[in-house]
C-alpha cells in the first residue's frame, strides 16, 4: 500500500483557510439571492436549498460507478437516506432563517452542532459528558440567550427574529444528526463518496418538489439569482466542503473542528462589508460567548476519545 506523504503545513493551513472562506459565503450568497429575487418566503428559501444539493448531487454523479462494486448492506442505505433527509431539512431550515434574521445570528446558532451532537450521542449511545463539555453547554446557553434578546430589541414585535433563530438551532439539530446518521452509514461499510452521493441525492429530492407544492416558480427571476445559487453549490459545498474533509485528514479533528467555529465570524463580517448589514452588540457578544462554549464542548470531546 502506497503511503501518502502529508504535505508541509502551510500547504494544510491554506487549504483549511479557503475551506472556511467558502463555507462562510453560504450565509450571504443565500441572502443576495432572497434579496435580489425579491421574495423573502418559504417557498423561495427552499428552492435555494434545492438547488443548492442538487447541483451538488449532479457533481457527485461519478461516485456512482462505484456502488454496486462496493456491495453496500440494507442497514448502510438506510442511514444514509435518513442523513439525506436531516440535511434537506438542515439546509431548508437554515436558508429561511436568513430572511427572518441576522445572518451573524444565523450563522452562529447554526454553528452550535458539536454542542448537539455531545448531547445526541450521550441519548443515542449512551457516551458520557465530559466536564468541560457541561460547562462549554451552559456557557453557550448563556450566549444563545443574548442572542435572541439582541435581536429581540432590535425588531419591536420579535417574532421574526425570534422565528429565524428558532430555524437555525433547528437547522444546528439537523446537521448533527446528518453526522450521526453519516458515522453510522460509513461504520456498516459505506464508502465516504458513495454515502455522500446518496444522501445529497435524497435531500435534493425531498426538496425539489416543495418549491412547486408551495407556489413558488422554479424559472423567471433575475439571472444573477441562479448564478448566487450556483456560488452556494461550488464554493460553499464542494470547495468548501471538500476542503476541510481534507484538512481532517492531516490535522487534528479538534483543530479541524475549533477552525470551523471562524465560519460565523467569516459571513458576519461578509454580511457587513457587502451587504452593510448592521452588527448590533449584544448579538456580537452573544455570539462571542456561544462560540467560547462550543469551543469548550469541542476539547472536552476531544479529551473524552484520547
């Protein structure tokens, strides 16, 4: 067996970098494109979303060559469609909550998955909570409360802001449990391209039909508006995506994992230079602080598996 040489760490840290930064244009191609088309509904949010694994689902097509070689068992594929349905309903939730609310409040809320999937794993498989990783959940609890009462002071009524952080936390349990169902896919037999080929071509067919359903025209808005969605599913998916799958493969998973937490930081700050969008101070803080804890859950995972 060929041993691969891991490249110098400039080479990893760059990589990991433009990883991030793709990531982090998700939150604000997906505005532009609310913004533009004009249409702040459900039904617009979730073509974007559509669009979004679909166009990811085609680009994966090669990975189908290789599924009848692979031989993968009943119990594989199972997993793998309920992760294809967690994540279609990540990203619907997610992409509405950016016209409900902040994306700095979006992005960070949806930024809490290693908090969840602590706490999933510990109902689901019985792991138990380290130390640091209670305390990483309390500190976070406390951020994600000035949060909701920053944004809470900046629209008189609440409801949509609220609403909008209630679908990214959602969004935030959803994605967990694409990770879990994912592990557990790849741990009965399921190769990594193969697994992913499945559950981005489930969640884009869960999704491309609610559009329609929900009255939404799939065809005639402005041009620019399928090129953001187009952004989404190269930068954002499969170059951003792809390159932190690759980190993970040189660095620590913990390292990996604390470089993730820059993504809110990265669409915040996109938000405001090209979107203008006002950074109000107590979300800033609350974010801060969530983010702290989900860095303290992350180390104490870290501890619990060395």
């Amino acid at each position: 067996m060929e041993v691969l040489q891991s490249p110098k760490p400039w080479r990893i840290g760059l990589v990991l970098i433009i990883g991030m930064l793709g990531i982090s244009t998700a939150a604000v191609f997906a505005r532009l494109a609310l913004t533009t088309a004009g249409i702040q509904d459900v039904g617009f949010s979730l073509l974007i979303a559509a669009a979004r694994l679909t166009i990811s689902a085609i680009l994966l097509l090669p990975a189908w060559y290789n599924f009848r070689a692979s031989s993968p068992s009943s119990k594989s594929i199972k997993y793998a469609l309920a992760a294809g349905l967690c994540l279609s309903l990540h990203f619907a939730a997610w992409i509405t909550s950016l016209s409900l609310t902040s994306i700095a409040a979006s992005s960070t809320l949806v930024s809490t998955t290693p908090i969840w999937i602590a706490l999933f794993s510990w109902l689901w498989f019985r792991e138990r909570l380290t130390v640091a990783s209670l305390l990483g959940i309390s500190i976070a609890f406390t951020g994600g409360l000035l949060i909701a009462s920053g944004d809470f002071e900046v629209d008189a009524v609440g409801s949509h802001a609220l609403l909008g952080n209630a679908l990214a936390l959602f969004g935030a349990w959803m994605y967990s449990l694409y990770l879990l169902l994912g592990r557990k896919a790849q741990q009965e037999g399921l190769g990594l391209g193969i697994y992913v080929a499945i559950a981005y071509g489930t969640g884009a067919l869960i999704l491309l039909p609610l559009p329609g359903i929900l009255g939404t025209a799939y065809t005639g808005h402005p041009a620019i508006v399928y090129v953001y969605m187009l952004l989404i599913a190269v930068l954002s998916q499969t170059i951003g995506h792809t390159s932190v799958n690759w980190a993970i493969r040189w660095l620590s998973p913990t390292i990996v994992t604390l470089a993730t937490l820059f993504e809110p930081i990265g669409s915040s700050f996109l938000g405001y230079v090209l979107l203008g969008e006002r950074l109000e101070m107590l979300t800033m803080i609350g974010a801060a602080i969530l983010l702290i804890g989900v860095a303290c859950v992350i180390v104490g995972e870290a501890e619990k598996s060395s």
